[in-house]
C-alpha cells in the first residue's frame, strides 16, 4: 500500500489538503487529530475539523495533553486504531515532546509504514521530516536548531515559507545538515508525497529548495506548479 504524506504550510492549506486527506483514510474515515494542548487550546479545533465533518467523517478523536500531561496510553490506542493521522500546528519544540519521542515515534512510524495516510500542518510538517525545525521563538536564542525529526522525508521541511524568516530558517537548516534540498510552503500551500517521493503540489506558493554551496549559501529555488 502506498505511504501518502500531506505537509501543510499553514491553516489556508487546509481546506484543499482535508480533501484528500480524508479520502486517502478509506471509505469509512476514522483520523485522529494530535494537538499541543495548552491554555485554551479547543478553540482551535474547528479549523481542523469542520472540513472533516464537510467531508462526511463522522468519527475522530483528538489527543492533547491534559493539564500539560499526555495519556500516551490513549494517545497509542488512538494512533493504532486511526485511519488517518493529522498532527497539527504550534510550538514545534512542544511536538517533537510529546510526539517525536517514544513511544509514540515507533508508533505513528509502524502505522505510517502500514499505509495510514499522516498529514501535518506547520509544526506537524516539520516534525515530519529528517531532521525538524526549531525556529529561534521555539529554541530561546538568536539561531535555530534541528533535532530528529520523525524522518517520512529525506529532506528538511519549513512551513510559512511566504514569509523572509521562514525562508532564512529554511536554509540556516539546510545548511547545518548538509541537506542538499529543502522544501517550502506557504500558508496556503500543501505538498503531496507518495512512498517519500514528491507527487504534486495543491494550492500554493511552494518551492524546492536546491543548495549548490553550503560554504556562501548559495541556492536555487525552483516554484511548484
């Protein structure tokens, strides 16, 4: 079964993106939403889940942490028994925590690897990636960091990529890696992979990002259509 990954740029993505999202979670869709949680944090779910229940999903379960602590034994029974992953967005720093370490790494990688389409928006689609993001508000200091990104794509990801400190986040990344590519979204953008491989693009502005010397950071940025 292929592996279908949907890496959002931000919340204008998500209209387009839901749509194949939910179809990709079978004909009788049951996706789980991961959440950071945190103060007020439910007034945030219809802009996930309104284009879902459009869609005709009449079950979900959300996972967020109560009181800043996670029931990863819900969490892990939610993850095993979802047909559609959505990890949303936030303070990526917060989901690489809760999501990014065990066990619910091994546990979104085994259902990712079984065919579960997983989608990510923002902090969830760099969290996706090799080697994750953590952008200068995130890391508390003047630079970004990266650290172990689940890895369902080769190379490092960044979101609002519309905006010039995005992109400069981007390639301070690409560069610390070694990544060769990179890939952009704007907020409105969201990328289609398929078993690792770039499919199409939906919505836009979203580029690839070529690195032709790490030394100057020079690059080339070449739009998808």
């Amino acid at each position: 079964m292929a592996r279908r990954l949907f890496l959002l740029g931000g919340a204008a993505a998500l209209e387009a993106a839901s749509r194949e999202f939910v179809a990709a979670a079978g004909p009788d869709p049951e996706p789980v939403l991961l959440l950071q949680g945190g103060p007020g944090w439910e007034r945030y779910l219809p802009r996930y889940l309104e284009p879902w229940k459009r869609l005709g999903v009449r079950r979900y379960r959300v996972v967020a942490p109560d009181g800043g602590r996670l029931d990863v034994e819900a969490a892990l029974e939610a993850v095993r028994e979802a047909t559609g992953i959505f990890i949303g967005g936030g303070d990526t720093s917060v989901y690489h925590r809760l999501y990014g370490a065990e066990p619910l790494r091994s546990a979104l990688a085994a259902r990712y690897r079984a065919g579960v389409p997983l989608a990510g928006l923002s902090a969830g689609a760099r969290l996706a990636s090799r080697s994750c993001i953590l952008d200068p508000t995130e890391t508390g200091t003047n630079a970004i960091a990266t650290v172990r990104g689940l890895g369902f794509v080769e190379d490092v990801v960044e979101a609002h990529f519309d905006t010039p400190r995005a992109r400069s986040w981007l390639l301070a990344a690409m560069r610390a890696t070694g990544s060769r590519r990179g890939w952009g979204m704007g907020d409105g953008a969201c990328l289609v992979f398929e078993d690792g491989r770039f499919e199409r693009v939906l919505g836009g502005p979203a580029y690839r990002v070529e690195m032709s010397d790490f030394a100057s950071g020079a690059h080339v940025l070449h739009e998808l259509t």
